[in-house]
C-alpha cells in the first residue's frame, strides 16, 4: 500500500529532485560546450560555434551541431578563431607550431599558438592535431581501367599514397601497380613501393631516409632494392606549395628475370627535386626527378622521374593522370634502358 511521508521529507525529496536536475543541466550543457569548443568569427559579425576541420587552399572548413553539412568559408572573411584543442599551424614562411589557438587582444587579426603571434594572413594551413597517432594520417586510393575490343588489350593501375604529418615529421609511402595484356603479345606489369621519412630540422632543412622496390619487366628487374638516407633543403615551401633539392648516399640491390643473371649489388649516390603545388585552380601537381650515379660501377647512372596531377571532384573524389620514367644506363643484356608509361584513374582521398 502506497502513501504519502510526511512534510518535512516530502520537501526534501523535492529539494534533491532539484539539485539533481540542476546538476544534470550543468552536466548537459558541459558536454556541449565540450563538443563545440571551437570559435571562429567572421567579418559580417556571425560567430560560429562547433568544431574546425580543416584550414587549407584558403578554406576553412567548419562543422556544427545546428547543420548537418561543413561551411565552407574563405580564410579572408575570418577575423578571429579560438579553440583549446591543440592545432598544428603552418605559416607561409615555414614556421611549423602546434598548441591551443587564443586571441593576441592588443592585435587583430592574430592568433597566438605555442607562445607564437600569427597573423591570420600569414597562416598557410591548420589542421586538429590530435593525440591519437592514427588521425595524423592522410590517405589516397586511386583506380584506373581500359579495354580495347580491336586487339583486346586492356590496362590495369591502382596507386595508393600514404601521409604522416606532425610538427616535428613527415613521412609519405606511396605504392602503384600497373598491368597491360593485349592479345598475341607478351604481358607486361610494373609495380613499385617506395617511403620517404624527413626528420625537419627547422623551417628549411631536412634529414631524410628513403626505400624504394621495384619491379620491371620492362628493363627484366625482378627486384630493385634501394635503401638510402641523407638531406635537403627547402627553397620554399607552405602547406600548399614547396620546392626542394636533396641528396645523399644509397645502397642497390638488383635481382633480374632472367635466372642466368647473378644479382648486383652497388653504392650510388642520389640528387633529386621535389616540386609541389596544390595553387592550380584545377588540379593539384606533384613532381619528381632523382639522379643516382654509381659509385662503384663505372659510367654507370640512373634517372627516375615522377609527374602526378590531381584533377579535384566534388567532395573528396578526384581524377588522376600520371607520367613516370625510369632509366638505366647499363641494363642487362637484351633489355630496355627505358622504362615509361602514363596512368589515369579516379580516386578518393580520406
């Protein structure tokens, strides 16, 4: 049988009712303040609350809880942005700084990162530099395929491209695999593994490893290992551009097709250019070229050379054509010096 208490608990009852709810109120209104702990306000007055994606290209991409789409707002209608989760900010003359983003309040435009005043104008890209190792990542994935009825030849490619980026590394692999049959001719494939970790000294320098595997028919490489380490320098360079020259030494080992060849091992040296631009209004570039003369076979020398250009779809879709070359002065007897070809596929980046 159910009853009533008396007065004095049934106002107590009520008086824990209420702090409950008020202490679940300030719990909720914890969370989203929580969520939304990113400000960004811009030059018509609105004041943006919610969570930054991305700054790059002049964009500024921005996540809310009130729509279910990101804003697109062009970094020049900013005034001002704060937020306490930590960043990693890049300027467009190469300084590289990670922390919180507070307002400098004797300038404006400013932020203030690591101690550091920016200039928003002087900001080429920022992005959340969060704790997990896993979210530094980028990452590409690329497919291409033809077919010709008249002498069914068809053409396979897929490429993948790999990125880590924090204030201190950066670290790219990148692998492609590429495939061509035709009736009454051979079949031919190509596929190639390669990583380059650069230790950035500064704004400017660098000291880098890099490992490359390749596989041709073409020029009867079974197996080409080269494993090499050395430096360079950037000439210039943002989050959206850079040009760079480097250089250093490498080992090669090469084991071939033809079972009758032994394999070969020598030292070379490396000099190569790096050129990036993501300022075309249409497509994004990346070249590559890397001269190696060896050190221990005489007259002997090696060229690679790398054009990929990125055509940007809607969303994160692109399409991508690309060129590549391979030369080698000295290549087994009855094989090419020359190892080219080109590329296209549609791809999404993630």
């Amino acid at each position: 049988m159910l009853g009533f208490g008396s007065g004095e608990d049934t106002m107590g009852s009520i008086a824990r009712l209420r702090i409950a709810a008020l202490w679940l109120a300030v719990c909720i209104g914890g969370a989203g303040v929580a969520a939304a702990q990113d400000v960004v306000i811009t030059t018509s007055g609105d004041r943006l609350v919610g969570e930054i994606i991305k700054v790059e290209k002049d964009v500024l991409t921005f996540s809310t809880p009130y729509s279910d789409s990101d804003f697109k707002i062009e970094w020049g209608q900013i005034v001002s942005i704060e937020s306490k989760r930590q960043f990693l900010v890049e300027t467009f003359d190469g300084k590289r700084l990670t922390g919180s983003l507070t307002l400098d309040p004797s300038k404006k435009p400013v932020i203030v990162v690591a101690g550091t005043s920016v200039a928003l104008a002087d900001v080429s890209m920022m992005q959340p530099f969060e704790r997990t190792f896993l979210s530094r990542f980028d990452t590409a994935l690329d497919f291409g395929f033809s077919m010709t009825k008249a002498n069914t030849a068809k053409q396979l490619s897929l490429s993948t491209n790999l990125s880590y980026r924090d204030a201190r590394y950066v670290d790219v692999a990148f692998a492609s695999i590429f495939r061509n049959s035709q009736a009454n001719a051979p079949e031919t494939q190509r596929w190639e593994v390669g990583n380059d970790f650069r230790r950035l000294l500064g704004a400017r320098w660098y000291v880098n490893t890099t490992q490359e595997f390749l596989n041709s028919e073409e020029q009867g490489l079974d197996l080409r290992t080269t494993i090499g380490g050395g430096g360079g320098r950037y000439l210039t360079r943002t989050a959206s551009q850079y040009l760079a020259v480097g250089g250093g030494i490498a080992w090669t080992n090469e084991n071939y097709t033809d079972p009758t060849l032994a394999a070969k091992d020598s030292a070379e040296a490396y000099l190569g250019t790096e050129f990036m631009t993501e300022k075309l209004k249409i497509t994004d570039l990346v070249t590559r070229f890397t001269y190696y003369p060896s050190l221990t076979i005489d007259d002997r020398y090696r060229l690679t050379y790398r054009l990929d250009l990125d055509f940007n779809l809607p969303g994160d879709w692109y399409f991508k054509v690309s060129v590549f070359d391979n030369f080698d002065s000295q290549p087994p007897a009855g094989f090419s010096r020359n190892d080219y070809g080109w590329s296209n596929g549609f791809g999404f980046k993630f």
